[in-house]
C-alpha cells in the first residue's frame, strides 16, 4: 500500500474501463472519469490524512488495485463515518490481496488514527467483496442497508448492504495475525 504515483494512472484507467470490474458499479469510466477518482483520493490524503492506497504486487511491482480508508459524503443515516473499500484488477482476484490490503487499512483506522468504527457498504449482489468484508470480521447491518442517491432510482445496483466494524473487535476479528510477510505493499 503506497500513494499514489504518475504511473498509476494508466492501469488504473484500463482497470476501471473493465466490464468486469466494474460490474457492481452504474458504469465503467473513461481515462479523464478515472483520472478524476486519483485526485479526489490524493486531495483526501491531504484532508484525513489517510486515503485509498494504491497497491502493488512487491514481488513485481505491478499496480493491482487500491484499498484503503475514505471518508463518504452522501446523504444516508448511518454518516458520518469512514468506510473501508477496495478494487483490484481481474488478474488479482482470487489471491487474498483484497483481504489482506485491508487488513493493513484497518490497523491503520483503528491503531493510527484511533477510530471507533469502519464500514463497508456495496450492491447487495457483489458476494465477492461482501466475503472479504465477512473475512475481515465485518458484520452485516441490515438496519443500515440503503439505496444509495449516487445510483439512479430503479437501477438493479441502487440497494447497498452496509458492513461495520468497531475497533474493539478488530483484534478478535483480524486474529491479531501480523505475522508473515505481505503479498501487496
């Protein structure tokens, strides 16, 4: 987990024009779309301090992806909050990256910046990051669960699923395991 550099951007671009990628989300982006996320993530470092991370395999140095911390500002009940989110590259699906990355954000929420509580929220049928958020101790908040405003009304993607997890659990939720060295930096 680094930030984010120069170099980033054109995977990064290629990744959200996947179909596949982008499958649990109202669209694909185009280059100037994708650029645009990379400077409302870095302009978040600057504010919070922490942010999505861009991830790169440390055996390669390939970008794969991002996770990390950011700060979600759309009107639904369960804000203000910080959430924990990810999206990687086809090719690094199905290793544990995703899992692992945000294991690290976590600990950064919780024992860097002192948080209380992490969320997690998607379209009710992306199972994939909704098995990651279960593997990171996450628990399902049905009385959270929305429709989120940035999706057009009536689009299958507009029911969200809503993941929480509070700072005291997150020891007994991640194991405590810091052993090992780290698949993706």
């Amino acid at each position: 987990m680094r930030r984010w550099q120069p170099a980033d951007r054109e995977p990064f671009a290629a990744m959200n024009a996947d179909p596949e990628v982008m499958a649990h989300f109202p669209a694909t982006l185009d280059r100037a779309a994708s650029d645009a996320v990379v400077d409302r993530i870095e302009a978040g470092f600057e504010v919070n301090g922490f942010g999505m991370w861009a991830l790169e395999r440390i055996d390669t140095g390939e970008f794969i992806g991002f996770t990390g911390l950011n700060v979600p500002r759309f009107g639904v009940p369960f804000l203000p909050a910080v959430e924990i989110g990810w999206r990687l590259c086809r090719p690094a699906w199905g290793q544990g990256f995703a899992t692992e990355a945000a294991r690290q954000a976590l600990r950064i929420g919780f024992e860097e910046y002192r948080l209380a509580e992490i969320v997690s929220f998607t379209a009710i049928e992306n199972a994939a990051s909704r098995a990651v958020m279960r593997r990171l101790g996450m628990r399902h908040d049905p009385d959270g669960d929305f429709e989120h405003p940035a999706v057009p009304v009536g689009h299958r993607l507009r029911r969200h699923v809503l993941y929480r997890l509070a700072r005291t659990d997150f020891a007994a939720a991640t194991g405590g395991d810091r052993a090992g060295r780290p698949q993706a930096r």
